[in-house]
C-alpha cells in the first residue's frame, strides 16, 4: 500500500513483471515436482522386487546368530539359480573367508549384527544395507560379471571400521549354461 | 509515506544500557559460536587430507587419538555448538530489533549459560577419548555419560528463543492489533516453532534411553528405536541451520545489496512449506534399513520431494531480489545485472557465492532423497558432500558474511580487513566446491563415508580405493584451501573485534519488500491487515501450521514406532575405540 505509490515507474515495472513470473514460476516448479513424483513412485513400483535391494524385513530377533543351520559365508542354494549368503557382521569383518557366488544367479544376503551397527555396502553395486544387531536385513543381487568385488563398511563401527572390507569373487558361469539360456 | 496512514503507535525505544546489554549477550553468543567453528572446521582438512591418502593423525597423538575421535569434535563443534549458539543468539537479536521490544534476558542468558554448560561437558568427554561416537551417536556404540548429559544441555538451551519470541511478538500485537507479524521475527519464530517441535526427537531419546544408558541404570537400548527418534530431529535440524541463513536472505541481503526483496509474501510461504515438509521426513535417512516397508519409502520419496518446492521458492524469489539490485546497480542484459551486484562488500559477497554453491548442493539432495538413488549413494562420501555443499557452505558462509556486518555493528569497531574478508569468503567458495565435488564423485565409486581410510595399508587402499584417486586427491585439494579460508576469516573475526578501528557503529541493514508490506517495522507506519497481501495474512496464525505440521510428523512416525515398540530388540553397549 504504502510501497506501491513510493515505487518510481521503473522498479513498478519490475516489481509487476516479477510478480506475474512468480505466479508462473510456482506453476512450474508445482509440475515439475509432480511429474518427478509420478516417476518415482512408477519407480518404485514397477521395481518392486527386481532393482530395489534393500527390501526391508520385520525384526526377528536373534534368529540368525543361533540359527546354525545357516553356514555364514557360504553361498546355500535356495532354488533354481538362487542362492542365500547368510553374514552376521562382528567388530571388524564380515565373514570368515571370502565368499563365493555364481554369475548370473540371484543371491539374497541375509544380513545382521554380533555387536554395533554395520554398513553393507558392496561397492561398485546398489546394495546398501544396514546391519543392525538382532535384526535381519534381506537384500537380492545379480551378478552380471565376474570377477572380485568388495564388501565395505560404511556405518562407522569403532576403531577398524576402515578395516571392514571383504571380497565377494564372483565366479564366471559355466559356458554350457550360458548357452541354455 | 502516505497521509492517509495513520501514525505509528508509540513504540518506547529501549534505553541505551539495556541496548547496550542486548548487543553484548548476542556478542558472546557470536563468539563461541565462531570459536567453535574454530575448533570444529580447523579439524575438518585432517578429516579431508584423510581421503586424499594422508594421514596426519599419528603426528598429533598428543591431542587426537584417532580419526575418529577427530570426526566426532568435527561433527559435534560445527553441527550443534557452532550453529546453536550463533542461531540462537541471532534469533533473539535481529526480533528485538526488529520490533524494537527487549527480549527476556534472564531466558536469553539461560539458554546462552545451559548451552555452555553443555559444550564443555562434550568436550571433555570428547578430548578425554572416551566417546569416539561420532555426533550421530548410534546405539550401541557406547560413549561417556558427560557427552550424553552435554548434548542434552545443548539440546534444551537451544529450545529457549521460543519463549522469548513468543514473549516479544505478543507484546508487539498488542501495541498494533491486526498487523501481521514483520518478517524477520516471523521468520524466527516459525524457525523456532519447527526447532522446538522437532527436538522431541532427540531430546526423548537422550533422556529416556542415552542417558540413564551412560549411567549404568538401564543395560540395553533398542537401536532401531533410537536411530529414528534421533532422525526425527536429525532432518529438521538441517532446516534449523539452513532457516537462520534464509532469514539473512530474505530478511537483510536485499538492503545490503542496495535493492528491495522480491516479495515479502513468499517468504512467508517458504517459511511455513519448510516448517510442514521438514518435520516428517526424518525416516529418509534411514532408506536402507531393515524393518521399513517399501510402501512407506515410496511415501517417504513424494514427501522428501515437496521439501525441494521450498527451496525452488527461494531461488527464485533471491534470483529477482538480486536482479533488482544489480539493475538498480546500471548491470545490463542477461548476466550484467549479477556482475554489478556489490561484490566489494564481503558481507554480500559471502552470502551470494553461498547461493550458487546451495544450487547444486539442492540439485544432489534430491538423488539422495529417491531411494533407488539413495541405495548407490548411501554412506558413501556423496552424502557428506551433499550436507558440505549446502550446510558446510550456505550455513557457514552466510553466517560468516553476517559476522562481517554484525561485528562493526556490535562493537563500533571496523574490519581491519576487507580484502582479506573478501578472500576469506572465495576462498571458503572455492574450498567447498573443490571439496563436496570430489566428495559426490568419490561416492559414486563407492567411497564409505567416515572412513579412516588413510590409515589402510598402501596394497588395500589402491585395491579398493585406486579407482577414485582424482576425486579423493580433489577432497584433499579443497580441505587445504578451507583451512586457508579460515586463516583469513579467523585474522579478520578476531583481529576486528581486538584491534578494529573505533567508528560510529552501523544499524542492522534490515530489508524493505516490494509490494504492500514492508519488512521493517521500527519506523514504519502502521500497516492495517486490509492493506498486507492475502498470502501474508494466510501464514500469521503460527499456532495453526504448526499444528498442522506437528500433526503430519505425527501421522507419519506413529506406524515406524509402532511396529519396533512390537519388536524390540535391545542392545547393551560397546565401547569400541
Ligand atoms: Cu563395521
């Protein structure tokens, strides 16, 4: 009120100019922000079970430390192609050896924790996934190629965290099955 | 001013002692938030030379026993005790003045003394080394009952500019009923609002589960518990930092660029959208553990998206204010009008090179916000890039550049040195942008974040980190130039306030907006409600949206804890260092 009359003709210009883009700015961004809405929850979807890693599960309390069924480390086939990488997380490695598993095949890793918090992370993939003591984490992972990749810490752990690296190798698919595909 | 206005009911102006003492309280407030920053920000290049390979932390055994007890102090001296105190002193400060009313000292020294209390309680438990828990503190690390009872001081000092807003604002009303509230104090308070609310988080878990923890009277905490209840404030305090630099933005920086602010009104509107979308979307943080379902990140995704809406206000609202100016200024055609911006002016310089490193910052911070992107960057150094670029920088450098006005202003003594102001601000630009860059590019080789990674045998650090060594050497390029940064900065903060040259001190540059409504309100003629923009009057009942906002944070952390208060499982403590 009092601004609009001390305004000189120019800055009113501006001042009303920028007040219509404003309006069409808000209308922008609002769609904008909308559509990347709309494809990200498609996203998630669509994804469901085939990218999304860390698919959560209800805490089951110490299931799998006492659960001696389950070797840890050692890739357990579980059906055609799938396999279950069982790993309890201890100050400061993540299992015994290094662990072997087939290109080309889905492995779920079932993932918790002796002590604190840990961070499975295997580089190079989008497998991500916080191992909390007394909980299980289930992720699924394929393959594509061989060779040796690394599983890292990274949700800091004490002293070693740095430490907390193992390798996954993964070993090529026979070329016959390769061929049956 | 038109006649037709009538004129301003009579505002008493406080009297020169108590001015005098309002300026002192927000000067020390000032100086431990900044000797803070001291110590936490000149540990930082350690932190950073750690990813470039170097690793100094043996050569200061002495003091540091580790990497990680130096990421702790890092951590806990810039992201609580930096910003708590310098927020919380000019949250008071900048209302008081703006309403020209005296805040209610005996709180405003309260939370000043409570938040002392605190950080020297953290920072023995800290220098001792018996709480390498970093400052997220996850359960079941377990650290030093002083850290624990430090923080929570922390926590409950930084609570009390509430009060005191309130306090003012309602004072104010009283002397002009049906006005909106001015926009700085209303900036404050809706700050406040969602900071207040938003510690309910941390606070519970600390005195519920941490510290009786630390004490030995309870023997286990449910981790999963924690982790959310500390996220739930976690988030929010990013908003807690980031909404007292906005404030400058809106409130001041059109006046010291010599223009007006594009629009009073939108900052309001920003100020509430922060306030609603902040709060409920703490549980993001926590995208890759177990025991969240994929509905509710798919929910999470949309909400996190909306905070950007926001921030995309502002930059558009800060792009024409800072337009306006630089027109103003003689700046022609496209880009002209942002090169005649006053970037001789440290103050203006340091905010608007904020600006441009919060852009790309914001544009990393939606990746991390969608969770298929979440899941490669997790943990890896990207996400302490992205928070480098926009709180490290925006928060840091805007406070800074408020140091650079707030000190003539306090103490009527002059910057000994503009250049070095001046070098202070670009240096700390360059360094962070050197620096959060490499950080982002690093993560994507999957580099994990926090780290001693220095500390690796040559043989594995090459195997596993070889890949990403021109982004790592960057990290460490721009942790060197930060720490030349502070060197001017810490020359011209201190040097000014010891041995600056005596002058008139300056007023506080307090904005004026287009439009109906302007931002000031000490010598402003009444402004009645029918004359403020609708928009404006739509965000005055504070009470209302914070209801609102408080009600959605509760809706959407009722089922996370529901279904872990059905599953608990408790955890005793390790000591791991
Ligand atoms: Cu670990």
């Amino acid at each position: 009120m009092s601004d609009l009359s001390s305004m000189t003709p120019s800055e009113r210009r501006f001042y009303e100019a920028g007040e219509r883009q404003e309006r069409i700015w808000v209308f922008i961004v609002l769609i904008l922000l909308t559509v990347l809405t709309i494809i990200a929850m498609l996203y998630v979807v669509i994804d469901y079970n085939l990218v999304t890693k860390s698919g959560g599960q209800t805490p089951v309390i110490g299931q799998m430390t006492t659960d001696q069924a389950q070797p840890e480390g050692v890739a357990v086939e579980t059906g055609p192609n799938a396999y279950t990488v069982s790993l309890v997380a201890r100050m400061w490695r993540w299992a015994p050896g290094p662990i072997h598993v087939k290109q080309g095949a889905k492995i779920t890793f079932r993932v918790t924790s002796a002590d604190v918090l840990h961070g499975f992370e295997v580089q190079g993939t989008d497998i991500n996934l916080t191992a909390v003591p007394g909980e299980i984490g289930l992720v699924s992972h394929v393959f594509r190629k061989p060779g040796t990749y690394y599983i890292i810490c990274n949700e800091y752990c004490g002293l070693m965290h740095h430490a907390m690296a193992s390798p996954i190798i993964v070993d090529p698919a026979r070329p016959e099955a390769e061929a049956a595909q | 001013m038109s006649a037709h206005l009538s004129t301003p009911a009579a505002v008493a102006v406080p009297r020169p002692d108590v001015l005098a003492a309002e300026r002192r309280m927000m000067l020390a407030f000032l100086v431990v938030g900044f000797s803070a920053l001291l110590l936490g920000a000149g540990i930082g290049p350690l932190q950073a030379l750690n990813y470039s390979g170097h690793n100094l932390y043996p050569a200061l055994r002495p003091f540091f026993q580790s990497y990680y007890q130096g990421l702790t102090i890092h951590g806990v001296m810039n992201g609580y005790v930096f910003t708590f105190f310098v927020i919380c002193g000019l949250l008071v400060y900048l209302p008081a003045r703006e309403l020209g009313i005296t805040p209610n000292m005996t709180l405003w020294r309260g939370s000043f003394v409570i938040m002392l209390i605190g950080t020297g309680l953290v920072l023995a438990a800290m220098f001792d080394n018996s709480s390498n828990v970093l400052w997220t503190f996850y359960p079941p690390l377990k650290g030093s009952p002083l850290f624990y009872f430090g923080l929570t001081a922390l926590g409950l000092g930084s609570t009390l500019p509430l009060p005191i807003l309130l306090q003012m604002r309602s004072a104010w009303k009283k002397q002009r009923p049906g006005e909106v509230t001015p926009l700085v104090t209303y900036m404050a308070l809706i700050t406040m609002l969602m900071w207040d609310v938003s510690t309910i988080g941390i606070m519970t878990e600390l005195v519920i589960q941490m510290d009786p923890w630390s004490l030995g009277l309870i023997h286990t905490v449910d981790p999963a518990i924690s982790r959310t209840l500390y996220w739930l404030t976690g988030h929010p305090i990013v908003y807690f930092w980031l909404m007292p630099a906005y404030v400058s933005w809106y409130g001041l920086l059109a006046n010291q660029l010599g223009g007006r602010l594009a629009s009073d009104a939108m900052g309001r509107l920003t100020f509430v959208l922060m306030l609603i979308f902040s709060l409920p979307v703490g549980s993001h943080h926590q995208f890759a553990d177990p025991g969240f379902s994929p509905i509710w990140r798919g929910i999470l995704v949309v909400l996190t998206m909306s905070v950007a809406f926001p921030s995309l206000i502002t930059a558009f609202t800060m792009g024409l204010t800072l337009e306006f100016a630089g027109r103003k200024r003689g700046g022609k055609g496209i880009l002209g009008w942002f090169k005649a911006l006053p970037w001789g002016n440290p103050s203006v310089a340091a905010q608007v090179l904020s600006m441009l490193t919060f852009v790309i910052g914001g544009a990393s911070g939606m990746v991390n916000g969608s969770w298929q992107l979440d899941a490669v960057v997790h943990n890896t150094t990207f996400i302490p890039g992205h928070f480098h670029m926009t709180v490290g920088s925006v928060v840091a450098m805007t406070f800074m550049g408020m140091a650079f006005w707030l000190i003539p202003h306090l103490t009527g003594r002059a910057l000994i040195s503009r250049r070095l102001a001046l070098a202070a601000a670009w240096l700390w630009f360059i360094g962070m942008s050197t620096f959060g860059i490499g950080m982002q590019t690093a993560g994507l080789y999957g580099v994990p974040r926090r780290a001693w990674v220095s500390a690796l045998p040559h043989e594995a650090f090459h195997t596993l980190y070889g890949a990403a060594h021109i982004p790592m050497a960057l990290i460490g390029i721009g942790g060197v130039i930060l720490w030349l940064a502070m060197i001017c900065f810490y020359i011209v903060f201190f040097g000014s306030l010891l041995f600056g040259r005596k002058i008139e001190a300056p007023a506080i540059p307090f904005a004026r907006a287009f439009g109906r409504s302007e931002s000031y309100s000490l010598e402003r003629p009444a402004v009645p409600s029918e004359h403020t923009s609708s928009l404006a009057r739509a965000m005055e009942p504070v009470w209302f949206w914070t209801g609102v906002a408080t009600l959605i944070c509760a809706l959407s952390y009722v089922p996370i804890f529901w279904s872990f208060l059905r599953h608990m499982t408790l955890s005793p403590g390790w000591v791991a260092w």
